[in-house]
C-alpha cells in the first residue's frame, strides 16, 4: 500500500490521530530511520491519545460547568477554611470510585461553585462522565418534563452521571414536586454514584429548606452520611477580586 492510500484509508477509518502522526513522520521524512514496531507503537499511541482528547473534551462540553475551573488554580489561604490537603484527596478521584458524596457551603462570593466546578473538571479529565446543574433552574425544569412526558428520560440520564453537581440549592424553598424529584435523583444514586452539593446554607439548615421533615431525613441520611464536607469562611472572593 502506498502513503497516500494508507492515509486515504486512516481517514476513511477516522483514525485522525494516526492519519496526523503518519503525516508528521512523512513531513520530517523520518520514516526510513523508524522500525516497522516503532512505526506501529507510536500511530497507536497516537490514535489512542487523540481519541482520549476527544472523550474529555466531549464530557468537558456536554458537563456544562459555571466556571472553567482548575484544582491547580485554587486560593488556599487560611482565611478561607480550605484545606488543601483535603482538595488534592479528593481531585484524585477516587471518591467518585467508591461512590461517596460531598457537600460544599458557604457564605455568597466564598468561591463554593468554582471550587465544584474544578472537581468536576478534574473528573471529566479522569473520564468520569459529570453533570453541573444549577437547582434553581433543575426543578422548573423537571417540572415542564412532567408535563411533556420526558421526566423519565431525564431523571435516568441524571442517574447514570459517575458526578452530579447540584449547585446554589437552598436558595429557594423546595415544593412537593422538587422534593419528590430531589428524593429521586439521590435514592437513585445512593451507594451508586457520587454527588456534590453546593449551598450558601449549613447543613443544619437544609431539612427547613426540603420542607418535609421525613422526605429531609430520608434525603440527607443518604446524602450527608460520611460525605466529605467544605466548609468555607471569610469574605467574598467577588469582593477581593
């Protein structure tokens, strides 16, 4: 077969990774200098790298972040209660592998939704499929699903995220249907999938914000229970900026 048919081919095949480093040799006219098992090892690396790229950037895309954010980019000064050690725990990940939540609070401007935001970015990275929803908007949401028969669909696309964001919750009080749908999406996910939640609230102050004192236990036992927490302080990071 000769270069170019072997190209045509790479490109009929989508092989873009190894059509690109296949062109990159002939350009260098290296490939005289390289043995038929380099050649073969280096075009699957290649192929493989480039179809990685594209999986992190299709799950980057599709997570819809508020922010594009980095661990590497995070403030750790002491006034603002984050614990560095406890960031680079869970940015490797492996919180999502075995399941576990976490939950982030703070007052507004503290940097809770940047902080989510670069987690998540991270477990894109890592190929970890993930989705940022803010609940304010979630719920209306789910609620015109209702009407137009489409909730099943998008409660079970929710479930199968390895991370769901779910930030600013609290900033409204929930209704019967945010509540049922809420009870949903974490009964679905609990021991199965990780979560983190995201609020200006403590806590403590959640089971008013659900509304149903037996709906909140049932939420937050399978929620909060050995999440791993962030617990923010000082001023607006808005306010210093």
């Amino acid at each position: 077969m000769t270069q170019s048919a072997a190209l045509n081919q790479m490109s009929k095949m989508k092989f873009h990774g190894m059509m690109e480093a296949y062109k990159t040799i002939l350009d260098s006219n290296k490939h005289h200098d390289v043995n038929p098992e380099e050649l073969v090892n280096h075009l699957l690396q290649a192929e493989w790298e480039e179809r990685e790229n594209r999986k992190i950037n299709r799950l980057y895309r599709t997570a819809k972040f508020r922010y594009s954010a980095a661990v590497e980019e995070l403030e750790f000064s002491p006034q603002r209660g984050l614990d560095k050690m406890q960031i680079l725990r869970l940015a490797d990940m492996s919180f999502i592998k075995r399941k576990e939540n976490i939950l982030i609070t703070g007052a507004t401007g503290s940097g809770k939704s940047y902080i989510a935001s670069a987690l998540g970015n991270q477990a894109c990275m890592q190929g970890f499929r993930t989705q940022y929803y803010n609940t304010t908007k979630l719920f209306p949401k789910l609620k015109m699903l209702k009407a137009d028969g489409s909730y099943i669909k998008e409660i079970a696309r929710i479930e199968k995220q390895d991370l769901l964001i779910l930030d600013d919750f609290g900033i409204q009080q929930l209704d019967e249907m945010a509540r049922m749908a809420l009870l949903e999406i974490i009964e679905d996910r609990h021991g199965r999938a990780s979560t983190l939640v995201v609020s200006q609230l403590p806590v403590t102050k959640w089971f008013e914000t659900i509304g149903d004192s037996t709906i909140a236990d049932a939420i937050l036992d399978r929620l909060a229970h050995t999440a791993h927490r962030i617990e923010l302080k000082g001023e607006s990071m808005r306010k210093k900026q």
